[in-house]
C-alpha cells in the first residue's frame, strides 16, 4: 500500500495550478447520459473518482475516448441502466446515474452510494423529489429498484432541506420529463451552475427564477455539446491554506477568485495576506496566525470540504477557535491524528474547540477521508521532522499530483510503495 513521506517546516514558494472541478465533472459525467449526441469535455481531473465514474459509465453502455484531460463521449449506443456495486461502491456520486436513467428508460437499478465514511449521506432526499415526478421506488439488497410507468413528468418540488446531490440529480432527471418542473431551496454550488451551464449547452431549457429555484422544462432530445469544466475551488481553497500555514508566498493560478470570496474573507482574518487577479490569486503567509469562528455552510457559505483544512491552520492561532460543522455528522475523523501531532482539539457534538498555539511534531499517520487525508499533509508540512501518512489512496479519489505540485513549490515530499 502506498504513504506519502513529508519533511516539514519548508516555506512554499512559487506557483501552482488547479486542475479541473472533481465535483463539477461527476454530475456533467452523469448527465451525458440523456444525450444520443457525441459530447466534448475539456479539462477533466486526472483523479480516481473521475475514472472510476468513467468506467460506470462505460458499463452502461457508453463508448468513451479520453486523452490529455479531453473527453469524447458517444452514447449513440447506449442501453443498460444497472449500476452496479461494485463500481460505486467507492465513490458516493454513482447515485447520480439514477436520474438521467430514469429520464431515459423509465427503470434504473443503482446501487447505493460508498464513498468516505463522513456521514450517512442518505439518498432519501433524492428519492422522495423523484417521486414527484412519477417515480415509484424500492430498496432491495442494497439496490434502489426505480420506476417510472408513465415516464417522468414535470412537478413543483420543494427539497426539505439543501442538497448538492439531490439538487444535481433532480435537474438532470426534469431535463427529459413532460412538462415543466420547478426546483426549490436548491443548493447553489459554482458546481451546479456549471452542470446547468453544460446542460444549456446540450439543447436542455432551464433558468433560474430567483436564487435557489431554476425551472426545467422538459425537451425530447439534446444535440452535441462541447463544454469545458470548471476550475477545482476545493483543490484552490486547500493550497490558500497550505501557503497560510508555512508563511509561504504562493499565486495560485487557474481560478475565478470571486467564486472564493468567502475563503479569501476568512483566511484574511485569520491574518493572510491576499490579492488577486483575474484568473490568479496571490497569497502570503503570516508568522502571527489570528484565532476565528467559522461555521460550515452551503454556498456561498464557508465549505465542509475546506474545513478539515482550515482547522490545521487554526490550530497555529493566537488563541481559541471554534468550528461548526453543519454539513456532514461525521466530518473531525482527522481530529485524532491532529491530536497525535501536538493539537489540541476537543469535540463536543458537532463543534471542534481548537486551543491553538500549536507546534505540529511529525508523526506516522492514518488518513480516513479525503479532505482529512489532506489535513494530515498540511498538518506535515508545517511539523518538524519527517511525518508518514499512510492509506493515501483517499487523496487520489480528489487531488491530482498533488505531490507534483507541491514539489514544484519547494515542499519534500515522496510517494513510497
């Protein structure tokens, strides 16, 4: 099994460039299944969940080529609509399928997701909106069995509460469904504007009405499309946070900074010192790291995505921090290690008291989930000494070369097999 080795207490200079949104391309990836038109896709991750959904999509039937980041689908062919466990099993967005086979077939066997063990990330939400749309639904050994016997037809849905996923799949499903459907309390991710962005350009009739509600009316088929991702705000947050936390002085390229607002806003508190460009930011670290409150939240919120990571930071603080977590019931599986590595975090339901003043000692570690896998590698970074971390497949589920990159900016840092 692979370990990343990282020799810390190295301040990061110079520039990094983000790669493609993980999290913008598996819905746009689901969402080529209601073309029978070749799709063009530019700029996708080199990471695992994207191959693993590449290879979901490719056992139902669709015939993929994908070269230097380009994608061409063809799905002229396509006619299965069982998704199977085995290759959703690592990866919680296989539930995005569910949709745009229903739209199409009218039945779908899809498993339930897998994915990080950061809470239980129920479906139901999905289903229930599904519902509404004509869809009549059983779970049986781990199997959602759907169907919709007079086709999907257009409704007004009201999620109970925000969803990206449910939102992602409800939007791809009312492409194809008689009539109009109206979406509301959506979520709003920049990931979401751009599926909606992508579906535009496939032919699909959606606006929105007012922030979080978009109306759909249903088309009878979509043409060719070409369409390019979107940068990955998550991958950009993680490396604002890892030129914070070594005094760095890094530009971050590749990014809309708008879209980052509410990071800049907080890693500016905290002490940072940011500017930024058009497509770039520029960020300097501060030896004197300020102590802050955040709350996760959905956009434009503060992420639970960049939380794992913003909490390494906080630790370096003057003085006590709290975080909210209000996204995910299970997201401070990294606060053990931190703890291990001279932290000192207390947890009391879903708030993380962080004391600060923190000097990081390198340790041998155990990454959990994806973003707290990356924790541990900001966490390194900033301790003395060499740090091991093992179980990092978790990282390549989301990051790609990270390594790379960071080598790129003076970090030491190896893969070992």
């Amino acid at each position: 099994m692979q370990k990343l080795e990282v020799f810390g207490a190295i301040r990061l200079k110079g520039q990094i460039n983000i790669s493609g949104s993980k999290n913008a391309s598996l819905p746009i990836l689901a969402a080529t299944l209601l073309s029978k038109k070749k799709v063009f896709l530019n700029n996708l991750p080199k990471v695992k969940d994207i191959e693993t959904m590449i290879n979901l999509l490719k056992s139902l039937g669709s015939m993929i080529k994908f070269n230097k980041r380009k994608l061409i689908i063809d799905n002229s062919k396509q006619n299965k609509n069982f998704a199977s466990y085995n290759l959703v099993k690592t990866m919680r967005a296989g539930i995005l399928v569910l949709g745009p086979l229903l739209a199409k077939f009218g039945y779908a066997k899809v498993s339930l997701p897998g994915g990080c063990s950061i809470g239980t990330r129920p479906v139901d939400i999905h289903l229930k909106a599904l519902s509404k749309l004509g869809v009549k639904y059983k779970i049986i050994q781990g199997y959602v069995h759907a169907f919709a016997p007079k086709g999907l037809i257009g409704s007004k849905i009201n999620f109970p509460k925000i969803s990206v996923g449910a939102t992602e799949n409800l939007i791809i499903a009312s492409t194809l469904a008689k009539g109009t459907t109206i979406l509301s309390n959506c979520a709003i991710e920049p990931e979401i504007k751009d599926l909606v962005n992508f579906l535009i350009k496939m032919g699909c009739n959606l606006k929105w009405i007012s922030k979080r509600t978009i109306q759909i009316i249903g088309i009878n088929q979509s043409k060719e499309a070409i369409h390019s991702i979107m940068f990955d705000r998550i991958e950009a947050g993680t490396y604002l946070v890892a030129a914070a936390i070594t005094e760095g002085n890094l530009k971050i390229k590749n990014v809309i900074p708008y879209i980052l607002q509410t990071e800049i806003n907080v890693l500016r508190k905290i002490g940072a010192k940011i500017t930024t460009k058009k497509n770039e930011i520029k960020i300097v670290g501060n030896k004197k790291i300020k102590n802050i409150n955040i709350k996760t939240a959905p956009y434009p919120g503060f992420p639970t995505d960049l939380q794992a990571q913003i909490m390494v930071l906080l630790c370096k603080a003057n003085k006590k921090s709290l975080i909210r977590e209000d996204i995910f019931e299970n997201r401070f599986m990294h606060v053990a290690e931190l703890n291990r590595m001279g932290a000192k975090i207390s947890i009391s339901g879903n708030k993380a008291l962080i004391n600060g003043n923190t000097k990081f000692e390198a340790a041998e570690l155990m990454a959990t989930d994806l973003r707290a896998s990356v924790s541990l590698v900001l966490a390194a970074l900033a301790a003395k000494g060499k740090s091991q971390i093992n179980r990092i497949y978790h990282l390549d589920r989301g990051y790609e070369s990270l390594e790379k990159k960071l080598k790129k900016v003076g970090a030491r840092i190896r893969r070992l097999n």
